[in-house]
C-alpha cells in the first residue's frame, strides 16, 4: 500500500470518527432532555 492510499484511509477513518462524536454528542440524554424542555417551552407561548 503506499502513502496515498494510506492517506485516504487515514482521512476517511478520521472523517468517521467524527461523524460518531457529533452523533453521539447530539443524540445524548442530556442534550435531549435540555432539547424537551425548549420544545414546550415554544408550545407554552402559542
């Protein structure tokens, strides 16, 4: 294997682990009880 394909791999794999975080840090208990709380407090002002 040379360098660029090793490259590509390297940089698709960080690309991947990114996209994990994010996910994870999105979808998260806490982020999506702090994201309930802001839902009826919109309902609330209708």
């Amino acid at each position: 294997m040379d360098l660029a394909s090793m490259l590509y791999l390297g940089v698709t794999f960080g690309l991947f682990v990114v996209f994990v975080l994010i996910f994870m840090h999105t979808y998260s208990k806490k982020r999506k009880e702090e994201g309930e709380i802001a839902k009826y407090r919109m309902l609330d002002d209708d």
